[in-house]
C-alpha cells in the first residue's frame, strides 16, 4: 500500500458539494419577435456541474418545489453525475426560474425565484445528509447569491460554512453581487460575515469595485485581504485573473474570445478551479486551466449547455 503524503489531507468521498438555489433558465436568442431557449442555471448549480465535467466528484445541497421544474433539474444533476443525495422536496412549493436578456451592454437577469422553495431554506436543514455530505467533501462552494435570497438562506449559508471549516471542509465563496436582490450596504455586511468564514473567495472585479469603492484590481485585491480572507482569485473577465496566496500576488493571463452570452461563466470559472485544486493542481495552474474553460463556456447561449468538459479544456490549452 502507498503511504499517505502528510502534505495532503486524507482523500474523502466528494471532491466539491454547493449550497444554494437552483433555477431554470429562460435565455434570449432572439429580440425581435421575442424568443427564449429554455435551460438551467443558478450559481452554486452552475459550479458543481461545471466541477462535475472537470472531473471532480460531486453532490448538490438544495430545496426543491414538486413542480416539473423540479423533476428536469433533478434528471440533470443525475445526467451531469451529480450527486442528488442532499436535495429535498418541498410539496405545494414551486421552483424559481429567471430571464436573461441581451444588448450591447452585455446580458441582465430577471427573477421570478420569490418564495421558491430554497428561498425558505433554514438552519435546521443542515441536520442529517446535508452536514454528512458537506463532512464528506474536501470542498463547500456558497454565494452571494444564496446569501441575498431570503434571511434565512443567508443565515443557513453562513451555519454551513461555519460548520464545514470547524469539521475540516474548506470553504469557497463567490461574491455575485445582484443589487436586484438587495441594497450595497446589505450585501456588504452579509458578504465581510462570509469572508471571515471562507479559505477561497472568488470575486469578480465589478462585484468588488461596487463593494470596495475603489477601481483597480490591485487595489480590490487589497480590500479582500483585509477582510480577513487568506487567499483570493480576483476575477477579470477577459483579462484573466489576480491572484494572492501565501502573501505572493500573480496574474494569469487573459483569453480573446467570440462571446456569445456570457451567463454563468463566473459558475465556469469557479467549478474548474475547485476541481483542478483537488486533484492536485496547485492555484496558478489550477486557475490558468479555470480561465481557459470559462473562455469555452462564452461561446454558446445558456449557463450550462456551453460548460466544458475536461477534454474540451486539455485541447484548448494544447493549442494556446
């Protein structure tokens, strides 16, 4: 038997398991006459299917309605090799769904997710399966999303990453800043609780500059630090990514990419980075690889129909 490297913790069952609120897609393809490609989103659902194509093992935590919404997200997570063992019907609750909307700004997001079913996640639903499968996994992925839906979701989310780092789960955040969802001020003192609570925040430059104040990704990258959070991956978009670990800032370099729709190329990034952590990768590389699918995912419309698999990443960067 090969011994075990005392450099790495113990191998677990899961690699990565995400919290949060699921939701189906309606994605504009056309503007006149209106016309929308129905699919599936939700940040922290998002993540896990893209960490699921990259190759990690994964499981979902979440509220679901009895509504055949339900029943197509289910079979997706099941298609995608998701574990379903930690979501939970909710009879006579509905599941939310949301638009996205094109121009030359880029895409907006409408919500109709009010009262859903995860929307009335508690603390008490972290008992049983759901704490066994986050003590289960080397990662818990939440955000800011989850964080604004409701109270308590937020409070449920923060019990979560808590719990997890006080039982050896390492815990990653990604900031997703929707001010349709809640004031500045009530995501900024939301989002320093999660940052106390966190080994990996993953922000992105635009959430971080309304939430900082301050404009240049150096100067953001700071203004996480001092929140108290040890390491960070500032997202930029095409412009790649800031990196601090260990006291060290580096850059990985952006990709030139066709975008199509860029919805859920954050979820992208942060799915792939998590997966290739576990599987040995160390922070540079594993978000150079993260970069490089994310660039793949803004190539076709929807949040999860364009998520990459490992293969399709392996010969992108063969070919850089």
């Amino acid at each position: 038997m090969t011994p075990q490297d005392p450099s790495r913790p113990p191998r677990r069952p899961l690699d990565v398991v995400a919290l949060g609120e699921p939701l189906i897609e309606f994605n504009q393809v056309q503007a006149d006459p209106p016309m929308y490609l129905q699919g599936f989103g939700g940040d922290t659902s998002n993540a896990i299917i893209a960490a699921a194509r990259a190759g990690a093992r994964t499981a979902y935590l979440s509220l679901l309605g009895d509504d055949r919404w339900a029943d197509a997200l289910h079979q997706l997570w099941q298609a995608e090799g998701v574990s379903t063992a930690g979501l939970r019907r909710m009879a006579g609750q509905r599941t939310g769904l949301y638009f996205v909307h094109h121009d030359e700004r880029g895409h907006h997001f409408s919500y109709a997710r009010a009262g859903s079913a995860a929307s009335r996640m508690r603390p008490a639903d972290l008992g049983g399966e759901w704490q066994d499968l986050i003590a289960a996994s080397h990662w818990l992925h939440v955000s800011g999303i989850s964080l604004a839906v409701s109270d308590s979701t937020r409070d449920t989310v923060l019990q979560a990453m808590r719990w997890a780092r006080d039982h050896g789960t390492r815990v990653s955040l990604d900031t997703n800043l929707r001010l349709s969802l809640w004031s500045l001020d009530a995501a900024r003192n939301a989002l320093r609780q999660a940052m106390g609570c966190c080994d990996l925040l993953l922000p992105s430059l635009e959430d971080t500059v309304q939430l900082s104040g301050l404009s240049s990704p150096a100067d953001n990258l700071r203004w996480c630090l001092d929140q108290g959070v040890d390491t960070v991956v500032l997202k930029l978009g095409p412009e790649g990514a800031l990196i601090s670990q260990d006291g060290q800032t580096q850059t990985v370099a952006g990709q030139v990419v066709q975008v199509v729709d860029a919805t859920g190329a954050g979820d992208c990034f942060c799915g792939n980075l998590l997966a290739r952590l576990v599987l040995g990768d160390p922070l540079v590389q594993a978000a150079h690889w993260a970069n490089t699918a994310a660039a793949l995912s803004v190539q076709g419309h929807g949040a999860i129909a364009p998520l990459p698999r490992a293969d399709q990443v392996r010969q992108a960067l063969a070919a850089c």
